[in-house]
C-alpha cells in the first residue's frame, strides 16, 4: 500500500476533517492556549512556540508515517473546530504504547456538541482500513471523565494505568 503523504478529507454530517495549513495557526494556538482545553492534557496553557510545534508535528507525522492528526471543521462555515488522529509521539511510558495513539482537542465552544463521537468515529473506520497493526491506543487523564466516557462510547476499553510525565494516566486501547 502506497503511503499517504497528506490527510485525506473525510466527511461527516457536520463535519469536514482534513489537512491542517498553515492558516490553521492562530486558531490551533488559541485552541491550545485555553485553560479549558487543556484542563486535564497537562493543566497548562501552551505558548505559540509549543503550538507552532504542534502544527509541524501534525503535518510531518503524515509525510513520514502515513497517519496524523487532521483538522476538523465545521462543514458549512470551515471555522477550525480542533483536531483529532493517529500519532507516533514517542512517549516515555512503561510499558511502551504499542500502536498508533489516537488523540482529539476541540475548541471550548464546540465541546458537549457530539463533534468529537462523530469526529472519532470517522476517524476510526478510516484507520480501520489504513493503520498499520489490529488496535489504536489513546491516553487520558483519570480525572477526565468526559474522554474516557467518549473513548468507551466509540470502542476503547482500559489496559492499564501508568505515568506520563508524573502524572497519572489510563491507558485505553481499541480494536481496528
């Protein structure tokens, strides 16, 4: 199977997921700078500089792998919702991961909306036909129990508990 170098546009009811540009920027940033969002993924508002990071960790993740992270839109307007996809970050966590992680973010106003299940979902079945391996895995905060609700919602299940950067987290995987 030849690799995929760039999101392709998966389309939902209301939602467009492709690939992020470089006008995604301020958005991602202010995504990513919100103590909302970023509540139970660190506690920490993130700067431009680890935003900008994060937008070229996007991009680079499907030239090299064939998997990554897309942006998701709103159908209808194109206003930047989040993003949501597979990633190899690499972490430091015993044990390994040992598939591609899947991760999402969505901007505070489109959170409690059902964009993340259909987002998800879509994602999903498009990784079903496309990742490498039988499973994805994602991590999440113990204390964030709206994830993990939305994990279990679309197939995830618990492995196991461990650490990531000295905090607790639960360790889900799902079968593709």
């Amino acid at each position: 199977m030849p690799l995929i170098t760039t999101a392709p546009t998966l389309l939902t009811e209301r939602l467009r997921l492709d690939a992020h540009r470089l006008d995604d920027f301020e958005s991602l940033a202010a995504m990513w700078a919100d103590p909302e969002v970023v509540r139970y993924i660190g506690g920490t508002p993130r700067d431009r500089e680890d935003s900008w990071g994060r937008l070229m960790r996007y991009v680079g993740h499907w030239a090299l792998l064939g998997y990554g992270y897309w942006a998701v839109r709103d159908k209808i307007s194109g206003a930047y919702l989040g993003g949501i996809g597979f990633a190899d970050f690499q972490r430091t966590i015993i044990p390994a991961l040992d598939a591609p992680e899947m991760g999402w973010t969505l901007v505070t106003a489109a959170q409690g909306k059902g964009y993340a299940t259909e987002a998800l979902r879509t994602a999903l079945a498009w990784g079903k036909e496309h990742l490498p391996g039988d499973k994805a895995v994602c991590i999440i905060s113990p204390e964030n129990q709206p994830s993990l609700a939305l994990a279990r919602k679309v197939g995830f299940s618990e492995s196991h508990r461990s650490e990531y950067h000295q905090n607790p987290i639960v360790v889900m995987h799902c079968p593709l």
